[in-house]
C-alpha cells in the first residue's frame, strides 16, 4: 500500500512540475522573442501599447530617395507580428519628396496622431516635421495641416526625430525634437494643429544635454523624468544610446551614462529607441535598431528589443542585448 501511494504522489509531483513548466506565470506575457523582431530593414522604431499590443512605427531603413512611405507593426506576444503596410505615403504627404523619418505615434481621444519627419531640411529645401491622423493604429493616416508643424531651423536644431510626450504632472503636450547635436523642446496644443506658448512666453526651449546628437525620448518612473537620446553616427558602429534623469520635463538634462550600443555577438550601431512597458508584468523594453554583424549598408538596420533595468538607486542598467 505504501508503495502504491509513493507511486501515485511522484506522479502527481512529476504532473505538478510539467504543468508549471508548460503554465506561464501571470504577468508574463511577452517572453522568448527573436530579435530581430521582423523581417526587413527598418529603423528608428517608435513603441506603443495599444489594448495588450504592442505596436511598433519604424523608418523604412532606405536611401533618402525611396523612403516615401510608413509600415507599421502589431503583436500580441512578440513573436507572431502583422504587417500594416503604407499606413502613410507621400500620397497623402504631398510636400514629401525624401527622406520620412521616424514616426511618432499618440492615441488621443479616440484617435491616434502619426507625428514625422521628412525632406531632410536644410536651409533651401521645404519640409520638416508634419502630423497626421487617423481612426485606427492601422491607419489609414491622413496629412492633418498640409504642411510642416515646424518647417525652420531653430536654435540650429534640424527639425526631425520629434517624440511627443504628455506630461503626468499636468496633462500638457510637449514634443522634443532635433538633429546636428541640438535637441528643442515645444508646447503642442490639444489638437496637435499648432503650437503654444510655455508659461513663460517662450516658443521654443533648448534642452541640448552632452553629447546628444538626435533621437530624443522621454518617460516618467517614480516621479523622476527619463530622457534619452542617441549619440554617434546613424550609420557607423559608434551609434548609441544615453540618458540623463531629472526632476522636470524641462532638464536641466546631465547626462549620466551610456546604457545601449555595440555589441560584437548580437549588432552594432544601436540606437534610436523608444521605451514601452510590459503591460501584464510592468517590465520596461527598449526598443531600438542596430546593424546585423557584418552589415556593409549603413541603411541595412533592423528592429529589435531588449529588457531595460534599473538598479536600487533607479539608474539604467547598460542593455544585454539578446
């Protein structure tokens, strides 16, 4: 009799641990990806949760001249995705002729506001960073002014890589945005059409820290202001990411360290990112590009995404790049 109940309580033990191991725990719900996480070369990906998806808006990764369109894509568990493709073209942009550059993407109200980049301004060429809007993640998305939002170089700032950002302490709207190694910040108004003052009549704020060079992001955690950025060259191994915290949205930025770049086993060139959350488990992910090892195409740069932790103080921890 002993024998036959040792039996059956090993078989039950052995049944208890077959479906611990095949029952994942709750709260974790987006484990075991693949990075890259789709197929394709696309950058400057921009993350967003939308009812336990995650969607990601990316550069299609091109020379200037054939980046004329936005995809988009969706998951639920980060390892089947959806394509959405031409969410946005220069169909529907028609100041666009090159170069649409990293989207940013807000859901509002019922509605969800494309924010890009495009032409590569420089001081004789008509562009810069446009919105646009639509019903669905999905799109399709549509020209909301017909024309830039920001079309000037301001504080020596190229108007691209805009990130918009709703601030918890106030509801307010502000966009960071900037290349060639200035970064400013603006007040949207509620319906992204133009912009406002801040409370102090001033228009445009540079919030440059060191060594930034384009990409800005911003979150919040535990009441501290996260912002990052991008440093190095878009298309050499050198690219990277860094970060300062401060108690505003307003900086002041110091910066305190790198936390994302080259790795000799996994990519090179890591970079312009964005930072979503977990919404079962309430991890952070980063979500960024890099060049696959042994790229020779500076444009040739994929979408991946990594854990981001922090240590007992809330400072970043440097990615592990998987």
């Amino acid at each position: 009799m002993k024998k036959v109940i040792f039996i059956i309580s090993a078989l039950a033990l052995a049944l208890v641990l077959v479906l611990s191991a095949s029952t994942p725990p709750a709260g974790r719900q987006w484990k075991k990806w693949s990075n890259p996480l789709f197929e394709g070369w696309y950058a400057d990906p921009e993350g967003i949760v939308i009812d336990d998806q995650l969607w990601i808006y990316p550069t299609y990764s091109k020379p200037f001249k054939e980046q004329l369109h936005l995809d988009a894509f969706s998951s639920k568990d980060l390892k089947k995705w959806t394509k959405h493709e031409r969410i946005i073209s220069n169909v529907e942009i028609s100041w666009l002729k090159e170069a649409l550059w990293a989207p940013s993407i807000v859901n509002k109200d019922g509605k969800y506001y494309l924010f890009f980049s495009c032409n590569n301004i420089r001081d004789d060429k008509y562009g810069g960073i446009g919105v646009a809007v639509a019903d669905s993640p999905a799109g399709p998305f549509k020209d909301l002014l017909g024309k830039p939002l920001i079309g000037e170089i301001i504080n020596n700032a190229q108007p691209i890589d805009q990130f918009v950002f709703q601030d918890p302490a106030n509801g307010n709207w502000y966009m960071y945005y900037g290349g060639w190694r200035r970064c400013n910040m603006v007040r949207l108004s509620e319906d992204f059409t133009h912009l406002i003052p801040f409370d102090d009549g001033q228009m445009v704020k540079e919030v440059t820290p060191e060594k930034y060079v384009e990409g800005p992001f911003m979150f919040v955690k535990d009441g501290k202001y996260y912002f990052m950025w991008s440093e190095g060259r878009w298309t050499k191994d050198d690219y990277c990411v860094a970060y300062a915290i401060a108690d505003s949205p307003f900086g002041p930025f110091v910066r305190e360290n790198t936390i994302l770049s080259s790795d000799a086993e996994h990519g090179t060139g890591a970079g312009h990112h964005s930072i979503v959350r977990d919404p079962k488990s309430g991890e952070y992910l980063i979500v960024y590009h890099r060049h696959p090892i042994g790229a020779k195409d500076g444009n040739n740069r994929v979408t991946c995404i990594d854990r981001l932790e922090f240590d007992a103080e809330g400072k970043i921890l440097p990615v592990k790049m998987h």
